[in-house]
C-alpha cells in the first residue's frame, strides 16, 4: 500500500523531530541522526521517496525551506558582533572562498576526474558549509565566543556566495562554449545578483519601517515576515537562479541590523520553525536517494576526493586566508578543521545535475553522489569530533553547566560563593555598581548591565551558563527576565525568587507576577527580603552527602524549618536547583547544598549516623 502525501509529510515531520530529540538525549549530532533516519526509511526498506511522490512540489518545497532557514540564521548576523574578528571572517567569505573554488575545482578534475567545466561549477558550491549544519554543531560543541561567531557567519554568508559562484561558473563555461558568445550574459549575471542584493536590503527595509511605525499588528508580524521573505526569495530567483539565496541573506542582515525589538521577540518563533524544517528537509533528501547513488559513493574517485577537500583543500583555505588577521593557531585549526556541507550543497547541486547534462557535459551524472558523499564525510566526521577536538585545542566552555545569577545582595552573594566552592561557574548581573561592589570585595565574576539591553546580548557570554536565577527585589522584572529567556533556557532551567509576600499573620499574597515566567526558586514561602536576612544574621551554606542510611528524609529531621534547600548535586554532576516544581527525589550519593543556621561546623552524614 502506498501511503498518502498526507501521511508521508506526517511521517517525515515525526521522524525529524524524534531524530532531534534523540540526538538531544543521547548527545549526538543531530545531522548525523537525521541522515541515518532518512537513508533507512528510504532506500534502505523503500518505504518512501519523497522526490518521488510529490513530483513538481519537491524542489519548491526544498528551496522555499532552504529561503527560510538562511533568513533565519541571517537575522543573528549583527554588526556588533564583528568587533575584533571582522577581518578573519571577510577574509575567510572573500579570499578563503576563492581559493577553495579553485582548489576544489583542481581537486575534482585531477582526483575526481570531472571535465574542467563541471569541476569549476562543483568547486564553487562546495565552498558552502551552510547554517543547518554548523548551528546544531555550534549548539552541541559549546564552542568559545570567537571561533563560533566566525563558523557562525561564515556559514550564513558562504552559502549564497557558494551557489553564486557556481552559477558564475556554469554562465562562464556557457559563454565560452558558445557557437556566438555574447558578452551580454555575463552583464545579466552580475546585474541579477546586484538586483537580489538591492531588493533584499530595501524589502528589510520596508518591513522593518512598518514595524517601527505600528502598521503591523503584533499577531501578524511573524506571518508577514515570512510571506516576504518568500517574495523576495521567488522575485529573485525568477529574475536569476540561484540568486534568491542572496537576496534572503541580505534582508536578514538588513533587519538585523536595524535594532528592531520586535523582529528580536520573533526570533524563537522563527528558530524553532527553522529546526522543524532542517529536521524535515534533511530527511527528505536522504530518503530520496537511491542505492545505485550509495554504491557509487565507495567509488575511490570520489573518496579521494572527499578525503583531499577535507584534510587538504579546506585546511589551506583558511590558514592561507587568515594570515595577519589575529587567529590563534588553535582557532586556526578547527576552523580549518570544521567544514561540514548541508542542504543547499545537495539542493544546488541537483539543480547543475540536471542541467549540465542536459548540456551534453554526461560525467555531471556522478554530482549526486559526489555532493551526498561530501555530506556525509563531513557531518559525520566534523559531527563527532567539534567536542573532542575544540576541548584539545582550549576553545571549548569546559566544566560544569553553569547559573548565570541575575541581582546583587547579600544572598547571591552566599549562592555564587557556595556554587563557586562546588566548581561551578556562576556570573552575577546587576545594573547597579552599587550592588555589584559586593561580588567585586569576594571576588566573584560579575557583568555590569542590564539583562535586557541589547549592549548586554553582544558583550556577555552566556554559553557557559545553563540556569537563570532571577533574584531582584522587583518581581515583575524577575518575571519578565524568566518570560524573555524561556525560549533560550528552557522552561526547566528558568527560575525566579518566591514573588509572594510574606506577612506574619495572613500567610501569602501575590499579584499576577506568580503566573507567569519561570518556575519559584528554593521554597515560596522565602521572599528575597527573608533569603537576604538569614544571609546576613548568621545563616551559613552547609554541604552534606546522603547515604543509605542516612536519607533526605532523616537529613530534613535533623533541619531547621528555617533552612533554606539551595541545590542538589548528582554523583554524575548534574546540578538540581530546588523548587516548588522539582521532580528530583535526592537520593543516597547526592550532596545537598543549604542555607542553614549556626556558625559552627556540621557534622558529617557518616558521622552523624555514629552519634
């Protein structure tokens, strides 16, 4: 029985995600799951073939995906990140990109054995990398600052440049091939990605002018982003192929750059459908190759030539391109190291397929495999080995998941210092020096800023820190901090202090701010004002490991009511903040870390089971 469109577009989407979140539980590269779901649903068992079964629709589906995931990883291209590495990456989107077309191409004529002109049109695609490759490797890796922001936007700029330079390639070959050349070609050639420059820009531009101005409703802005986005992918494309990459890039920039807080709000809604559609795209693609295109990828032509653009053609790129631009050797190496192709490589790349052969140039018939063959390598070779290899090199956040602390007082202060003692890292923000003079006297590492402002976003680094505490004496901002950050934390790594107030008598009152944004630190019954008393009046963070013997239930006995449960430490260290939501039943291996009263030494758990 064959199934319906219907059913075969639910299937595909639910193994894309299922692929994401078991590549999520069992850390590992998404890609690399995906792929495998894909080849083993289709040429494996031929349970589907997706180029296949929806005929005419596959390719538009393909690139109307691939238009939205590059806007997507546009709109994160802002000029302020370009502070002290914009020389590398213009060098590496310039220089580096020309020198790995004309390597690439040597190498797929020589190694390959591909006619000069398809080695010249291939060679310049697969200059790419692509941002659904390098994001979900950037996410598993947790690469430093520096390296990342240059793999970030070499990967979203390369990709129009890579498509360009093959459509450069083919307009080339044909104007030299022709019976009579005419120069007029080339001209349009130049002409249409200038106007897929120009269109883009000035499309951001309007759309960003409309928001600022109020004529979008809030509930309409995310659908019109994307309908334009679309138009100017489709207005481009017809005017010139391939160049509506292009101009999608340049309308993400444009409004990225254009200090929007509204296209900023939409930011998680436009991630969280440019995952669906990697998860889905992916799949879709490996599931329509055939298994006469697998065999050929053992071919030696072809993993020869995999093997040199890996170890040889990308590596001298990019330390020929970077000389004098302040890269360590170190960063140099991944860098060079870290090249894996994607989803525009096997798009493009089937579009030159077809049409170099439709030309008479019949070796185009491998570029399938050629391209799958690269994709594969890469992502699976580059998918395994960014953690091992950015840990070797130091350029990779180390140790513990750390808690990025939001507020200034006596409390924090006592939770950094305790999570500092555990060795793990801990930051302290406040737009107040005032506050942050206590951090400063102990030592703690602190930033000096607002959370929500946008100079924060682009000077602290947050990739070391998996939780957000939010402790500020308003509560409405700790809510809105939680609200903000959800999205990027995650709703179980988001905390905020017990908004309630406490009054001796009448028990607790609150406002809205309970309902809404991140879960209540610690216990609800203990408001800032009560953590930051007992921190000051003779509370002190104690550390005790449970034993069989000696359980949390005999451990609360021996407690004050008083005492406050700051956090749970796994033998495998996980770090467990306590909440009113926590799941986690502590267990015997497990330190407890708390807030308790006495200034004397706590006995031990094995010494309190002697007497």
């Amino acid at each position: 029985m064959v199934p319906s469109l219907l059913f075969e577009l639910m299937l595909i989407g639910l193994l894309g995600v299922a692929s994401q979140w078991v590549a999520w539980r069992f850390r590992m590269p998404a890609i690399v799951v995906m792929a495998a779901t894909g080849l083993i649903i289709g040429p494996v068992f031929g349970l589907i073939n997706p180029e296949q079964d929806f005929g005419d629709l596959y390719s538009p589906l393909i690139s109307v995906a691939v238009a939205i995931i590059l806007f997507e990883g546009s709109l994160n291209l802002s000029f302020k990140e370009l502070r002290g590495i914009g020389k590398p990456i213009f060098r590496i989107s310039t220089v580096g990109a020309f020198i790995a077309w004309i390597l690439g191409s040597l190498t797929a004529h020589y190694i390959a054995g591909l006619s000069w002109a398809v080695a010249f049109v291939i060679g310049g695609l697969f200059v790419v990398t692509g941002p659904t490759v390098i994001m979900p490797l950037l996410r598993q890796a947790k690469l430093k600052a520096r390296p990342a922001k240059v793999l970030k936007w070499e990967g979203i700029i390369v990709d129009p440049i890579g498509a360009l330079l093959a459509v450069f390639a083919f307009e080339i070959i044909t104007f030299i091939t022709a019976s009579n050349p005419e120069a007029s070609q080339i001209l349009l050639f130049f002409a249409g990605s200038i106007f897929a420059v120009f269109l883009g820009w000035i499309l951001g531009r309007g759309l960003g002018w409309m928001f600022e101005m109020g004529h979008v409703p809030e509930f309409l802005k995310s659908p019109t982003v994307v309908v334009v986005v679309l138009f100017c992918f489709t207005i481009a494309d017809v005017v010139m192929h391939e160049t509506g990459l292009l101009s999608v890039t340049a309308m993400g920039i444009t409004l990225a750059n254009m200090g929007i807080r509204s296209v900023s709000d939409m930011r998680h809604f436009k991630e969280n459908i440019s995952v669906l559609l990697i998860s889905t795209i992916f799949i879709m693609l490996t599931a329509s190759l055939d298994v006469a295109t697998i065999m050929q990828i053992f071919n030696p032509h072809i993993i020869g030539y995999v093997l040199l653009m890996m170890f040889a053609v990308r590596p001298l790129s990019i330390f020929l391109s970077t000389i004098g631009t302040g890269l360590s050797l170190n960063e140099k190496v991944l860098i060079g190291w870290i090249a894996p192709r994607g989803i525009v490589a096997l798009t493009v790349s089937g579009y030159f397929a077809g049409v170099l052969t439709e030309a008479g140039y019949e070796d185009a018939s491998i570029l399938t495999a050629l391209t799958f063959a690269l994709v594969i390598f890469t992502v699976i070779a580059h998918g395994f080995s960014i953690g091992w290899l950015s840990k070797k090199l130091n350029l990779s956040n180390k140790g513990n998941p750390g808690a990025l602390i939001v507020g200034s007082n006596a409390f924090t202060i006592q939770l950094a210092k305790s999570l500092k003692e555990a060795n793990y890292p801990s930051i302290i923000v406040d737009s107040s020096w005032e506050n942050l003079s206590l951090a400063r006297k102990e030592g703690l590492q602190f930033y000096h800023g607002s959370m929500l402002s946008e100079q924060t976003e682009h000077h602290l680094d947050t990739i070391p820190y998996e939780y957000l505490l939010t402790l500020t004496h308003d509560k409405s901002y700790n809510s809105l901090l939680c609200t903000t950050f959800l999205p990027e934390y995650g709703r179980t790594n988001v905390f905020k202090v017990s908004p309630y107030t406490t009054f001796k008598d009448n028990g607790y009152s609150t406002g809205m701010v309970s309902q809404v944004g991140g879960r209540i630190l610690f216990d609800k019954k203990f408001s800032l004002e009560d953590l930051i008393d007992k921190a000051e009046n003779g509370f002190t963070v104690r550390q005790t490991t449970l034993t069989d013997k000696f359980t949390f239930e005999h451990y609360k006995q021996t407690k004050d009511p008083e005492t406050v449960y700051l956090f749970l430490i796994k033998p495998s260290g996980q770090l467990k903040f306590f909440s009113e939501e926590m799941r986690t039943v502590p267990a015997s291996g497990d330190k407890i870390v708390s807030l308790t009263k006495g200034k004397e030494t706590e006995r031990t758990s094995d010494q309190k089971q002697g007497g």
